[in-house]
C-alpha cells in the first residue's frame, strides 16, 4: 500500500504527496517491466484464488473431526 500511495517516495528531492487518481495508483503499482494494470490483476487473481480455496475447505462437510 505505501508504494502505491506515496509515488514519489524514492526519488530524491520531491515531496511525499499522495497518489490521488486511479491513473497514477495504476502507474505506481507498475514493477519493472510489466505494467501497473497486470500487477493489480495478478494481485487480485491471487487473492480470488485464495478466497476460493478456503470457501472450498470450509464448505467439506465432516471435515472437523480430528482423527489420531
């Protein structure tokens, strides 16, 4: 979150203004050579995927008993 709301915050000299347009939250989340707009989507694909596979466990019904 802090590297996409403070946009200037490694260069030297410039002040610590916020990132306020969803145009520059996009560029700010940019790493490397790939883009701003396919970093946000693998980040969201991830936590989808993550969101998936716990409602998935959860839903197992008798899965919470403890066999030892």
């Amino acid at each position: 979150m802090l590297k996409l709301s403070s946009t200037k915050l490694q260069e030297t000299g410039t002040g610590l203004d916020q990132a306020r347009s969803l145009e520059a939250i996009v560029d700010s989340a940019a790493l490397g050579p790939l883009p701003g707009w396919a970093t946000i989507a693998v980040v969201a694909l991830f936590y989808g995927w993550l969101a998936y596979m716990v409602s998935r466990e959860r839903s197992r019904p008798g899965d919470d008993e403890v066999h030892v």
